[in-house]
C-alpha cells in the first residue's frame, strides 16, 4: 500500500494527536499508513491549509508539556537503578546500574532541552524583567543631590 499523499483531516488529527502525546514527526512518518514528513511540511507550507498550521502548532506546544510531564515520571522511576549480580558462589548481590542511570539523566537532559525551544517562554531559562503587566521594565536613576533638591527638608 502506498503511503497517503493527499489532506485529510483525519491524517492530520492523528499526526497532531501523537504530536501532542510526545513522539517525534519522524517516528509518525515512519509508519506506513502515514505520509512522509517531506509532505507533511508541504502541507504546513500551504498558505490553504492555515487551520491545519495552527493545529500543528498547538499539539507542538502540548508536546513540549508532555516531555515536561515525562522528566518527572523519569526520575522517579527507580526500578532499574540496581541489578542483582550472581556471584562465583551463587550468593547474589546488588550493584548500582550506572548504565540506565546515566541513560535517564540523558532521556531527562534532553526533554529539557527540547521543551525550552519548543516554549522558550515557559520552560526556558532565561529571565526578562518586566513591570506587573508583562512590558518592560523601566529603571529610574536619581542623582542624590537631585533628590536632596527636590525634598530640601531631608537636608
């Protein structure tokens, strides 16, 4: 069967639904039943398939909270941290499992990463300072004796 090449809206909710649960466009497009991702960005292109954009960019958004979601469920997932060794005597004992612990700390390292440029306002690090409405924030310098001047009391 040859993969669909042609819009509909039901290949479109089904790309922004597994979007929005965490997996890549390219794992999508691998499935046979699912266009290429060469089409799928023509479609996004197409200035006719507006909705279908905006579609796309919510489930982008939700994806970059699901990876967020994810990082918890990772690192308070501790059931592989140890295995068990058999030793020459048939005694066992527990060792720390290195390996899968540094391979979570990646899963997470890379979530992270992924989440602060899919929503750099929400999930990035760096800080803006802004006044209370969210503009800029404005910084008034005064010079002591203007102050002393203007208040002559404090003198």
């Amino acid at each position: 069967m040859a993969r669909p090449t042609s819009f509909t809206q039901q290949i479109a909710d089904r790309i922004c639904e597994q979007l929005a649960e965490g997996k890549s466009l390219r794992s999508i497009c691998l499935a046979d039943d699912m266009p290429d991702r060469v089409t799928v960005h023509r479609w996004l292109l197409d200035p006719a398939r507006e909705a279908f954009c905006n579609q796309y960019t919510r489930a982008r958004e939700m994806q970059a909270d699901t990876h967020v979601d994810e990082m918890q469920d990772i690192a308070d997932d501790g059931s592989n941290d140890y295995i068990t060794k058999t030793n020459a005597d048939g005694s066992t004992t527990e060792q720390v499992n290195s390996e899968h612990i540094q391979r979570s700390r990646l899963r997470i390292d890379t979530r992270k990463w992924v989440a602060e440029r899919m929503r750099p306002k929400k999930y990035g690090s760096k800080v803006a300072l802004t006044d209370g409405d969210g503009g800029p924030l404005v910084v008034q310098v005064l010079k002591l004796s203007e102050a002393n001047a203007d208040n002559p009391a404090s003198e």
